[in-house]
C-alpha cells in the first residue's frame, strides 16, 4: 500500500496530540479544513516548536474557519486575540502595500519563479512589511494558482466571460482584474461561496486545485478553466503582541519552526493538488486545459496601471519580472 505523506503525517499527529502538555498553546486559526496541506503545515510546525523549546511552546490549529472568516482573523490576530494565523496574502492587499504585488495577475511566470522570488530578498522584504501592522510575518507557503469555474458552461475564450459573475477574495485588485475581463466581480468571504454559487447570486467563483475540491465548490460549479491567472502565496503570520511575550531565544525558534515547515508544506501541497484534480474529475467536473493566455495576460495591463503607481510597488515589479 503506498502510504501518502498527508496519511503518515496524520497518523502522526494523533499519537503526538494524546502524549502532550504545553506550558503555552499558541492558538493558530484557518480557514481549510482538517488534512488540509496548510493546516498539517503548521501542526507539524507546532511538533518541531514543543521538540525544540522542550514543551513550552505548543500550537494547536483551528481548522474550518473556526474562529472566524480570514478578514475578521487577520484583525484578532492584529488585537493578539489569535496567536497565529495561515491565510492567503490577497485579504492583506488593502492593508499592506507590499503583498499587493503578489496578488497582480499574471505576475508569476510560474510556481517556479513565485518560489524563487518569495525564497530570497523579495520575499523577506515582504513578511518584514507585516511588523507595521502588528503583526510578524513568519513563511509563505504554496497556494498554486488560481483559475476561474462556474455553474453555467465551459469558458474556452475571454469572451465567453463577458457578463458572468464571479466571487473574489476581499481586494481592490482582484475586483479590477474580473473587471478587465469583462465579468462583473463580487468580493466574499469564502465560506459564503457555495451558498451564493447555488442560490445563483453568483456564477463562480476561482481558486486552486485543492480549494476547488475541498470546499466543494466543484459540486455547484463544473466549469473549470485552467486561465491560471493568479499565483497568490499564503503566509503564516503571528500576533506581534504574541511574539513580544516570548523570549528572543524562543522568536529565534519559531521562525525557524515556520521556516522548516516551509518544504514539507510544498509536499504535500503538489500531493494534494494531483488528488484534488483527479477527484474533482471523478466526480464529474469539466476541465478547459487548452486555453490561450495572451489575451487574459494583455487585458491585465489597465490593472497594473491603476495598481502599480507607487515606487515600492514600481520597484517590487520590476525586480521579480528580472528574477530568473
Ligand atoms: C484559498 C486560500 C484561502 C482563501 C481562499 C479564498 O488558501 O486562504 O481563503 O482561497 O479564496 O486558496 O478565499
């Protein structure tokens, strides 16, 4: 039997739950559900933390938004009423300037070069950008990329989406961006996705592979269109008011806690999508593989007008349209 990391890893984590006393259990919220990559991500974080700091620190995640839709979790986590939080770096754009870039469309020529860019001088740039925000960004972790699905029928052109409705996640660009391709753009909270798609308030909505799939968007919208016009990473973040509770010797832990998170995460992330991607198929999701880019990508170019008008948004472009 081949046995998936995400199964070891779970079968892991309960005999390692059971045996535990923490003198401090950081209280991590997300929105995925449980044996979802980012939530076993920082489960497994939290093992390294209560092996490293010899109990004093442990995490315990709360998964399936829990405590809260991810704009309302990004603020307790700001007020150190949640200890840490895994989200998408979209719902940050309006707040942080510098996560902006990463929610442009089309601004990651691939996974590759997302990884490449987030894993050097850029991406450290941006989780420092977190510290004005009452907050301390700690790893990015993988999203994929994100594609646009509906109830009503297979999108194969730019046309096709003309008047159509889609969900967004809670960010100016991303309103700009449906807008630009001719769609109408309604911004959400996630968990509000599939009511709204079944109920017809929207048409669809768009995401990754495992997102798709774990929500169960894929059950009221069919249409899948491989567009993948955004590569948004997820970042984990702590309470600043947290972290200046702990000492520097146990600061210097977690982060590199998060930091060697970061690779298993990527497991099983591609994992995941590959399972994700075979079960909605299964289940009866029709998929455009074969769909022309370039005019998705040109019409793009109004949004970076509107959006990149600052010089740290100038510069933050340009140096990773020149990461190799
Ligand atoms: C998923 C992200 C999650 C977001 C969600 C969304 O992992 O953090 O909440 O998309 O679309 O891919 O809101």
């Amino acid at each position: 039997m081949k046995l998936t990391l995400t199964a070891a890893l779970l079968a892991g984590s309960a005999l390692a739950t059971a045996a535990t006393a923490c003198e401090t259990t950081l209280r991590s919220s997300d929105t995925h559900p449980d044996g979802y990559p980012t939530v076993i991500a920082v489960q497994e974080m939290g093992k390294l933390l209560e092996e490293r700091t010899d109990g004093r620190l442990c995490i315990e995640v709360f998964p399936s938004a829990q405590l809260g839709e991810e704009k309302d979790t990004i603020e307790q986590t700001q007020f150190g009423v949640i200890d840490m939080l895994r989200v998408s770096m979209g719902p940050f754009n309006n707040i942080i300037e510098e996560t902006q870039v990463v929610s442009l469309p089309y601004i990651f020529r691939s996974v590759d070069h997302m990884h490449k860019v987030m894993d050097g001088p850029i991406g450290d740039e941006i989780l420092e950008a977190f510290s004005d925000h009452d907050l301390v960004g700690l790893a990015f972790y993988d999203g994929g990329s994100r594609s646009f699905y509906n109830s009503e029928k297979p999108i194969t052109s730019m046309e096709d989406l003309a008047g159509m409705k889609f969900r967004v996640m809670q960010s100016d660009i991303f309103v700009d961006m449906v807008s630009a391709l001719g769609a109408n753009a309604t911004p959400l909270p996630y968990g509000e996705v599939y009511s709204s798609i079944q109920t017809g308030v929207i048409d669809g909505a768009e995401n990754n592979w495992p997102s798709y799939e774990s929500s169960g968007h894929f059950e009221v919208a069919k249409y899948y269109t491989l567009d993948e016009h955004l590569i948004v990473p997820e970042v984990l973040v702590m309470s600043k008011s947290t972290w200046d509770g702990l000492s520097a010797e146990d600061q210097e832990i977690v982060r590199q806690a998060a930091k060697d998170s970061v690779p298993m995460m990527r497991e099983l992330w591609a994992e995941r999508e590959k399972e994700s991607e075979a079960k909605v198929i299964e289940a009866g999701a029709e998929v455009v593989t074969d769909i022309d880019k370039t005019p998705f990508i040109e019409a793009m170019k109004p949004v970076y007008e509107k959006h990149v008008t600052s010089d740290t948004l100038k510069d933050l472009v340009e140096r990773i349209q020149a990461t190799e």
